[in-house]
C-alpha cells in the first residue's frame, strides 16, 4: 500500500508489540480449518472503530492489553500462527505468539479526517493495519489492532482480521468481547468466556460433478504464502450515508402502489446500486454481469461465541438484462431466488485438500449485508463508538458493496436510527461515472461528510 507523504504524515509515532493468552494454551494445539475458511483466505476483515473524547478518557494501550489478554484465553486461536500440513492444507498452530498491536498518533481531530475527501480511500486505511499473511506463514499474526490517539482526545481503534479466521460477525463478536472484559477490570467481575471454537469439520465423501460449480468462488493463480489478490485494474473505495427519509424514498419508489407492501432495506438498496452499476457498464449484459453475490448473517448460528465464516453465501443470475429490469423484480430475485452455496464452495476447496487459491468477494458483484453485525457492541467507558467502519480488503475486479449501519440504534444520533452507511469497493476507472449515477438516485451527495 503506497500513501503519499502528507498522509503519512499524519499518523505517527507508530509503536508495535505483542499480546497473547492471559494462559498457556497448550502443546501441540492446532485449529482445523474448514473448507469455508479456507475458501476466505486472500481476504481481510477491516474494522474501524471512532470513539469521542469522554469514551477514551483514562484508557491507555496497556488497559486494551489487559482486556485482551482474557479474551484470547477463548479466542486462542487467533494467537497462533499458520503452517501447511503435508499435502499442502493451511491450519493454524496454536502456539501463543500473540496477536499484533500498533500505537499511533493523529495530528488532527476525528472530525478533521472524516471530512476529508480523501478519507475513505486512503487515511482510513493508516488507521487499520494493511498487513496480509505472508510472504513467511511463521512470522504472520492473523490479527492486528491499532489504537490511534487523536488530537481532540479521541481515539480509534482498528481490527484487521485474517477472514480464514472468522466472518465480520466474528469479528464484532471478538471486539465486543474485549469490551466487556476492559470494563471488568474496572470492577473486579470475574471472566465468563465459556464459548469455544469447533475445530471438527465434516468433509462430504461425494465430490460435486463438474457441471456444479459454485457461482460464488473464483478460482485464482496459486499465491504460495503471500497471502494477496492480485487485481488486474486498481480498485477505489468510496462510502455514503443513506438517511431514514433517503431510505423512505426508496421503498415508495420500489413498491410503487403496493405501499403497504414491507420491501427489505438491505435488498432494495442492492437493487439500486446494482442497476447504477449496469448502466455504467455501459449495458454488459454477460452471464457474470447478470450473477451477483449475496452475504448475510445465518439467523440459526449464535449471535455470540466464536463461530468463524458462518455466513450465508447465496448467488442469483437475472435471466434478463439488468438495466431493463423494474427494481421491485430485481428485490423479488433477491430476496426469493438467491441459492445458498456454501456446501458447494466446502466443496470446491475439499477437492484438493484445500491447496487451491479462491476469492469471493469480488468474483461477482459481491452484496453485503452487516446490519446484523453488532458493530455497536464494542464500548469503551461505557460509551458506544460514534462511527464503525467496515469492510474487506482483498475484493475481486467485479468489486462488492458492503451495507451496515450508520450508527448505534437508539442513539438519537441522526444517523443511528434508520440510516445506512454503503462502502463500495470498484474499479477506479468507472468510480466518477458509478458516484454520477448514484446521484442521479439521490444517492452519494456529500459521500465524504460523514459527520
């Protein structure tokens, strides 16, 4: 990642160390990856979360070390480090060499730098490790976190996750959890981290035929143990609010006469954004062009614990051009039409022992829905963030939208109650045309006033 100096500027006095298991977890440990983790390895999980002046007061790195030092205890795994076994397949040896910690500074306020217009291309991406796995398996921590400090008293802190690790729900749950245990060394409650990783995976005796190929996965050149994706155009990252009566407006205008009809918010702004991205395609009308992915929460997995990449993968193909087609029907095929394809990308991967490398987000236009993620969740002093960032380092040329929240519910805050934040991740060349027409919808005006 190459920043320019003026940016790099701004975020100094970087300071590294470790921090691993409260407790010795044991010898010869190891974490057995499914065919879904593994599936997931070329990507990251990104989360930034901003919190204000009051919610950091008093807290400083060594009270985050304190707090993770339990968590980790539970979430062992994600203080070893990656190995192959001898036909190739990654596992994780859990041997305790901890999980990555950055400190910063910031010469400007939290305010400053969301109203930059630069933000959420480049500075927000010196507030989150860009480190990847790799190029030496041994020496590569699958989690980092970064605490910068602010000049307003504010702080952010953000969370790379290796995705062979977890979902973004898994993240959250991770964050959340370190949350509840810094605000226990405050008063002296003991920890009460009982659920643990299921390290067991089933593997289906019957490959699927050939003709039965996930749409989802993508297969890409092998990347040894440097574990990146290599796009074949530069990607650009731009992000918007969508208020409650933007959101309003979108549902009148889907369910036409039918107002009383109840249209998914998630599902209606994909259907948006996915005829925005057709038309600036100039009408590409291929089969890839007309197939997109969709992410969500699986509603029957816990909402707690460590539950790694659980997530609902489905794909949908529009048999009609997408440009043509009324948004209500492109909501229907959504919500209706999409196939859950896990089972056949465990499977995809299971043929080869998990040796081939695979991305998903970015194989198709990729659709994510996080408004289940308990992003919020995470509080320092008893505060909620002002502001989460997500989203997913490692997407494909087709590139992905990522849909959460665009604050704490019940907040009061504008933004908290009813609005959505979208990240797009897409080719920078059509990035002025796709803004263009997302205008044209009453959609991006004032992406980088996020405030």
């Amino acid at each position: 990642m190459v920043f320019t100096k003026e940016l790099e500027d701004l975020v100094y006095g970087i300071k590294l160390s470790s921090v691993g298991p409260g407790r010795v977890t044991g010898s010869d440990v190891v974490h057995d990856l499914s065919g879904m983790d593994i599936a997931m390895k070329l990507h990251y999980v990104k989360v930034v979360y901003f919190f204000s002046s009051q919610a950091a007061q008093g807290l400083n790195l060594t009270r985050f070390k304190e707090a993770t030092f339990d968590c980790f205890c539970d979430f062992y795994y994600t203080c070893g480090r990656l190995r192959r076994s001898e036909s190739g397949r990654p596992y994780i040896k859990c041997n305790d060499c901890g999980a990555r910690y950055i400190e910063a500074c910031c010469d400007m306020t939290i305010d400053e730098c969301l109203q930059m217009k630069d933000f959420y291309s480049d500075l927000q991406k010196l507030l989150v490790s860009q480190q990847v796995i790799g190029p030496e398996l041994t020496f590569s921590p699958p989690v980092l976190i970064q605490v910068t400090r602010f000049k307003c008293g504010g702080l952010s802190v953000g969370l790379s996750w290796a995705h062979i690790l977890g979902d973004a729900f898994t993240a959250a749950n991770f964050m959340n959890r370190c949350g509840q245990a810094m605000a226990r060394l405050g008063s002296n409650t003991p920890a009460n981290l009982q659920y643990k990783s299921n390290t067991q995976h089933e593997r289906s005796k019957n490959p699927l035929p050939l003709h039965d190929e996930p749409l989802s996965l993508k297969w890409v050149d092998p990347v040894g143990d440097h574990w990146i994706v290599s796009n074949n155009c530069r990607m650009d990252t731009f992000s918007f609010h969508i208020t409650a009566s933007q959101l309003a407006t979108l549902h009148s205008e889907i369910s036409g006469r039918n107002r009383s009809d109840q249209v998914p918010i998630f599902e209606s702004i994909c259907a948006i954004i996915w005829k925005c991205i057709a038309k600036v395609k100039l009408g590409e009308e291929t089969a890839q062009a007309r197939t997109v992915t969709i992410c969500k929460k699986d509603p029957r997995k816990p909402s707690k614990g460590v539950v790694t990449n659980t997530q609902i993968i489905s794909a949908v193909t529009l048999d009609l051009s997408v440009m043509e087609t009324d948004p209500q029907r492109l909501v229907t095929l959504l919500v209706n039409e999409a196939v859950d394809e896990r089972m056949k990308m465990e499977e995809v991967v299971e043929r080869d022992d998990g040796v081939s490398d695979f991305i998903m987000y970015g194989a198709n236009l990729t659709f994510v829905d996080l408004e289940e993620a308990d992003l919020y969740g995470f509080e320092l002093n008893g505060y909620k963030p002002d502001l989460v960032y997500c989203t997913v380092h490692g997407v494909g040329d087709e590139g992905a939208v990522f849909v959460l929240p665009a604050g704490p519910k019940g907040s009061g805050q504008a933004n908290g109650d009813g609005g959505r934040m979208v990240t797009i991740i897409f080719p920078e060349s059509l990035v002025p045309e796709l803004k263009a027409e997302l205008a044209k919808k009453g959609l991006g005006q004032g992406d980088h006033d996020l405030t």
